[in-house]
C-alpha cells in the first residue's frame, strides 16, 4: 500500500482523475490547512480498499451460497436473468435495474449473511430536538459510545418472520405498508444515515452485474465430495453455528469466511 501511494505521490496531482486527485486538495477540519499527511492518506486507502473489495466479495460469496442451496429462488434467478437479455452484451446498469427478483436475491443474502456483521459504534449526541436520547426508557447520556448488532437485527423475528430461511421473495410479497416499512427500517447492511456507505449504489451495480452475468453464461451448484461443505454451518461449529443452510461469517471489522466452492458449466452455446 505504502508503495502504491509513494508511486501515485511522484506524479502529478492531476495526473490522473482518481481518488487522489481529489483528495490532495482536502482541508484538514480542525486546522483549515490544505493537503493530507501520508498517514492520512494511506488510512484514507486502506479504508477504501477494504470498504471496495471485502465488502463486495462477502456479498458475492453469500448470494452464490445461498443460490446453490436454494433450488426454488435459483430457478426464479436465472428465468428472470434468460428470459430478460437476450444477448450478453446487454446486461449493463440500466438492464438490471428492473430485475426485481436478482435485487430479491441479493438483499436477502446481505439480510442472512451482512458483509459488516458486527456493531458499528457512534457516538451519542444530543438529539435533534436538543433534547437526551432514549431508548426504550433508558437514557443515553451524550458521548456514550452506542450501537446496535446488524447480525442480530437482520434475525430478529419481529421484522424478519422466519428469519433463518433465505426466502427473497419476502421482499416482493409484503403488502402492508407498515410492515414493509419496519422491515426496510431494519436492513441495515450499510449501516444508515450520514455514516452510511457511501457506495452503496456502486456495491448494488456491482454485485449485480456479476451475478447476473453469471446466471446468463453458466449453470452452477455445489461441489462435489468435501468442498461443497467449506462454509456451512455444522454441529461442533460453535453456538449458533449448528445451521447447515447458513453461510458463516466471522465479525473482524468486515466479514471473513470460506468458501463456497461451486461447479461452474457453460450454458450451452454461451
């Protein structure tokens, strides 16, 4: 990383039209003074690649898992990907903007298995009104460092009725307004508000493109023999790790897992 930044650092600023090319002309907030340190800069990449790369990766990771295994929701994919492109060459942002069921497929993925799966920590303000913070009759005294488990919530039965299975259509089929609201309200794969991911839209493209592009060239399932298991749930595991059907994350700031591992065919003449 050090070196990839010293490199871009030697050229000019506007070399190229990259992050750094708008990052250099940055003010630091407490000394209004122009420019960013080396060190800021090398957090500002590390942060962006991982925030880039790890993220999309366990996202992938879960949507191809879950698809292997769930025979129903692979089936509804891959007619609604075939029957909307009729060439390759057509499957691009705009095209997948209207495919419902792939955006289905790839909330409940984040749903089950969130990229960040872990407590995302703020710290407590004021509220809007001027007012202490209260939840569920406690009060949280400004700077308490707060958060809520994004594992935990996406599971919670209250909004996510049955919430161990990986069913995408829970997301076309809510009729109530209210309940579909709530259940919006508790998706919280890139966190919410001013802190939330910035590209959110991007990750949504990208995953997208893939997966449906991968639906339209190939059939997929599990591997045979040993492999197929790497990355499911299993007795001996550890608590809460017993579920076979479930992809398995391991919280370290972002997700690390393994596998899956999957068989990939041609389809036909594609």
């Amino acid at each position: 990383m050090q070196k990839m930044i010293g490199s871009r650092m030697a050229e000019e600023t506007e070399a190229k039209h990259d992050l750094f090319s708008h990052v250099a002309h940055a003010l630091n907030a407490d000394t209004e003074s122009g420019g960013l340190q080396d060190s800021e800069l090398w957090a500002e990449a590390n942060l962006f690649l991982t925030a880039a790369g790890d993220t999309i990766k366990t996202a992938l990771s879960a949507t191809f898992f879950y698809l292997s295994r769930n025979e129903t929701a692979y089936r509804k994919l891959a007619d609604e990907i075939r029957s909307t492109f009729q060439s390759e060459d057509k499957i691009n942002g705009s095209g997948i903007a209207g495919c419902q069921y792939l955006r289905a497929c790839i909330d409940e993925a984040l749903r089950m298995s969130p990229p960040a799966p872990g407590i995302l920590w703020r710290e407590q303000a004021l509220g809007t009104d001027g007012q202490p913070f209260v939840v569920d009759g406690h009060v949280i005294p400004r700077g308490i460092i707060v958060g809520v488990n994004i594992y935990s919530l996406h599971h919670n039965e209250e909004y996510f009725p049955d919430s161990f299975t990986y069913r995408p259509e829970r997301w076309l089929e809510v009729s109530d307004p209210e309940a579909r609201r709530r259940m919006r309200e508790a998706f919280m794969p890139f966190s919410v508000g001013p802190r939330g991911c910035a590209g959110k839209s991007m990750a949504y493209l990208e995953t997208g493109l893939v997966i449906a592009k991968a639906m339209w060239y190939f059939d997929f399932e599990i591997a045979p023999r040993g492999l197929g298991n790497i990355g499911t749930g299993h007795a001996g595991l550890g608590p809460g790790r017993e579920r076979e059907q479930e992809f398995q994350l391991y919280d370290v700031f972002s997700a690390m897992h393994d596998g899956p591992y999957l068989t990939f065919k041609p389809r036909g003449d594609h």
